[in-house]
C-alpha cells in the first residue's frame, strides 16, 4: 500500500498519543537505514561519511543515521545546515545534543569546510518530506554538492527536493542511489526510481492500530 504525506503523519500522531513517542520512531528510522548500508556494504569501519541535516525531523533522523555510523566505526561528518538554535524539533535537538558529546562525529554548520572532503557515502538528511516551494540556500548548495559527488549517496525517508506524494520535483533535487523510506511507501515515489534509487521501505515500530481511521 502506498500512502500520502499527510497520512503519514497522522500515523505517526496516532503513535504518539498511543505512547510510542517520534523520539523512538526517529531512533528506528536512523538504525534502520544503517542496517541497510550495512546489508549493501558490510564492514563500515573504513567508510567515510558525509552527512547533511536539516532543522526538522529529517535532519534528526540523519543525526541518528551519524551516531549509529560511528558506533560502526565510519568516519562520519555532520553538516547541520543552519543554527543549532533554529533546530525545529526537540526529537533533533536531542539528537543533536548527543553528537555535540561525541569526539567521534565531527560536527560543522559551513558547506566551505567539506568541499574538498571525498566521502565513500553521503547521507540526505535535508528536507525529507517537508518540500515546499523552491530550493532555498544554504540547501540549494548542499544539493549542488551532493549531486556532483562521486560517493554512494542514500536519501532518509526521501530524496529532498522530491515531493513524496506526485513524484514530481522542486527546481532542486538529490539524485540518490538508495532512498530508505519509513512505515509505507509513499506515493510519488515509485514513479520516481531514477531520482529514488532502490527503494527500502522500514517498518519503525508503529503500531498497526495507529493506522484505524487513516488508512
């Protein structure tokens, strides 16, 4: 079954006030999608990873993709495209706070600082499925960059800059070679494979019961 944005988040209310709380659906998200990079790759310990997050709960699902990387021994740099301050959410602000603990992650707000790096893997952590309207910096620029690099790149939930729902695309995108979508697929995206990638679809410990009246 595919399912829309909207949906989805109602899903995810419904989980929430059923007591399993986003802060664990981010933490099944970003396990999850390390599980399939190690299904694909096995040993992580000598890749280097690039990630960018977002403000939102698609940057905190990619900050607990970093944490969970680094326990596999990657060599793992987080962008996080904005101000600490302005993160969106206290599911990645917490996330965040972690990191901010961690010698293992190193952490950087400046796209300058990773120009010249050349990751084996790029986690796109951006904007997941909270598209709306055109492309805007410092993402614009992170997109540039992602797009123009060598590495395996894997999106979180979805490819930023894609609309998850129509499949169709913002004047920006990221083309990934692996998306890792949670709970259900989402409508747009099979029709967008060459901008998807493989497709994982995660089941994240939402109850089923959190769908009544949804879908």
């Amino acid at each position: 079954m595919e399912i829309t944005v909207k949906q989805m988040y109602q899903i995810e209310e419904n989980g929430h006030q059923m007591g399993f709380p986003r802060q664990l659906m981010m933490e099944n998200a970003g396990a999850s999608l390390v599980k399939e990079l190690v299904n694909k790759f096995g040993n992580l310990s000598s890749k280097n990873v690039l990630v960018f997050a977002g403000l939102g709960n698609n940057g905190g699902d990619a900050l607990v993709v970093a944490r969970h990387l680094a326990g596999h021994g990657s060599k793992v740099t987080v962008v996080l495209l904005g101000d600490p301050k302005d993160i969106k959410t206290i599911e990645c602000k917490a996330n965040w706070q972690v990191l901010q603990k961690m010698k293992s992650v190193k952490l950087t707000h400046a796209i300058n600082d990773v120009y010249d790096m050349k990751p084996d893997i790029i986690v796109d952590g951006i904007l997941g499925t909270g598209i709306s309207g055109t492309i805007r910096e410092p993402q614009a620029s992170a997109i540039d960059l992602i797009n123009k690099t060598k590495a395996f790149k894997v999106a979180v939930d979805v490819p930023t800059g894609l609309d998850p729902d129509t499949g169709l695309t913002s004047d920006k995108y990221v083309t990934a070679d692996m998306t890792v979508t949670f709970h259900k697929m989402k409508r747009g995206m099979p029709k967008s494979a060459d901008i998807c990638g493989t497709i994982f679809v995660e089941k994240i410990g939402i109850p089923p019961e959190a769908e009544i009246g949804v879908l």
